[in-house]
C-alpha cells in the first residue's frame, strides 16, 4: 500500500511538471503559429520548435525556421504565408511604411533596409521614420 501511495504521488508530481512545461511550450509556439495544434506534434519537433523561439535570430527568422520545420514534417502550418513572412515585417510596421512612403515597394526592400525601418519604427520618432524611408526611396 505504501509503495503505491508512494507511486501515485510521484506520478502526480512528474505530471505536473510536465504538463506547466507543456504549457509553456504551447504558449511559445503559438505566439509564432497561432493556429498550429501543439499536441499533435512530437516532443522532438516541440524541443526544436521551442529552442528556434529562444534563440538571438531575428522574429522573421525564427518564424522561417520555424515554418521550414513544420513543413519539413510533412506537417502544413493553418495560416497562410503572407506578406510578413516575407518581408519580415508585421502589419503595423507595413502601415506605418505606407504612411510616410506609400510609392515604396516593400517587397524589394533588403534584410538591412527592413533592418533600418524596423529600427526607426520602434523607436517611435516620426521624422526618423521619415528619414530613413526618403533613403531608401532615393537609393
């Protein structure tokens, strides 16, 4: 009897943290893919899906290594590609692009032009926002 009070109880604790790390590596996922189910991934894919979000890359880095993966697993992913993936850009920083350089065509923009926008836009400064986009424009 003790030795399955004993058994129960550490089932319960290894449980436990296995389902808070779970969570966890749930909640890293779909901050990336918001529509990929977790649970039908395998634990490898989840380690390596987990270890691309905490890595120094850039968001629009990890989320094509990211995708690379799940698509390498014969797993298709339920957003769509779209433009940030792309560019690299999100929606907010496309609108903020369009809004202080409508005639540019961010699709041709470079990994270190997208750099500098990004830079510019989150700082927050609108006449650096400016600046940067005339450079760009005028290269």
């Amino acid at each position: 009897m003790t030795r399955f009070i004993t058994a129960t109880a550490l089932a319960t604790v290894v449980a436990t943290g296995a389902f808070a790390q779970s969570q966890v590596e749930t909640q890293t996922i779909e901050k990336y893919f918001p529509n990929v189910n977790v649970e039908t991934l395998t634990e490898l894919q989840v380690t390596q899906l987990t270890t691309i979000a905490a890595s120094g890359e850039s968001v629009s880095e990890k989320r094509a290594q990211m995708r690379a993966l799940l698509i390498d697993v014969n797993f298709e992913p339920m957003e769509p590609v779209d433009m940030e993936v792309t560019t690299g850009l999100t929606e907010f920083e496309r609108s903020q692009i369009n809004l202080y350089a409508p005639e540019l065509d961010v699709s041709s923009l470079t990994e270190n032009e997208i750099q500098r926008l990004q830079t510019a836009i989150t700082s927050g400064d609108n006449a650096e926002i400016d600046k940067v986009a005339n450079q760009i424009m005028a290269n």
